[in-house]
C-alpha cells in the first residue's frame, strides 16, 4: 500500500472510529524487530564503516553502539568490525569497554526475518563473506566451529 493509499485508509478509519488498533499495527510494524539500542541498517544504502561498501548481505551484517556520543557503527562482515576496533582503540577507548553494545547477523537470516547474536558469545563457521573473512555467526555451535576469540584471533593474524 502506497503513502497516499495508508493515508487515505487511515483517514476513512479514523472517521469510523476504528482507526486506534489498525493504525498502532501499521506504526509498530515500520521499526521492524531491531533489538533494543540497535540502529537500523538501510539495506543495499547504508554502508560498512570500515569498507565503504554497501551493506546488502543479511546474513553477515555486524553493528556496534558506544562511547560518549552513543555512536552506532555499521559494518558489512565481522572482519571490518573486528578490524575497526583494531585500528581505532587507541583513539576510541570505548570500542573495548564491555559495555559497548555490539550485534552480528545470524548466518542463518533469510529475507526480512533477521535474527540479531551478541558477536562476543556466539560460534563462528567458515562461510564466504562479503569482504572475504569468510567467517559467519550462528547460535549453537557446529562441527568445526569457533568461539569469538579464536575467529578474532585468526582474523587479526591475517593482518588485512
């Protein structure tokens, strides 16, 4: 349904006196099912902080929330995340305070129903990526898989 079309809807709604339940469901569904203090990512528009490209991929996606702006990071593969924190933790202490939020797509994510995993306790399998780290998050751990401070150890040996 087009903006106009909504509008239309909701007006002959509102004058029914019906318009409260339909018109809390069309709200409450634009935000999608971010997790708390997640921005949300504007697929295939807003890009990787670390690369620049695009982030279309949802099973790969990586974010991060901190500092004393409560600034929100965008990454396209775990790998830019990992590398960011890496290159920028001198300047920005905040990046490796427990604290700060961080969130990685569950491999398994297909079509607009993204499950979200905190990167630092999830099991990571070997996966093409975006940018090549070729590492993916899943929930339960699998044969071959890794917990994230061997992945992080292993990508940061690569030295990309």
């Amino acid at each position: 349904m087009c903006r106009a079309e909504r509008r239309h809807f909701l007006g002959r709604l509102a004058a029914s006196g019906l318009a409260l339940t339909p018109l809390a469901a069309l709200l409450g569904c634009q935000k999608g099912d971010w997790p708390e203090g997640m921005a949300e990512i504007k697929w295939d528009r807003d890009t990787c902080t670390r690369c620049n490209m695009v982030i279309s991929d949802r099973r790969f996606a990586a974010e991060m929330r901190g500092g004393p702006q409560n600034a929100a990071l965008k990454f396209d593969d775990i790998g830019c995340l990992l590398f960011w924190i890496r290159d920028k933790q001198a300047e920005m202490p905040w990046l490796t305070d427990p604290a700060t939020k961080m969130w990685v797509a569950d491999m398994h994510n297909k079509g607009e129903n993204i499950k979200w995993l905190e990167p630092r306790h999830v099991h990571y399998v070997g996966r093409r990526s975006p940018m090549g780290y070729n590492f993916a998050a899943t929930a339960q751990p699998q044969a071959g898989s890794q917990d994230f401070a061997s992945m992080r150890e292993h990508l940061l040996a690569l030295g990309k």
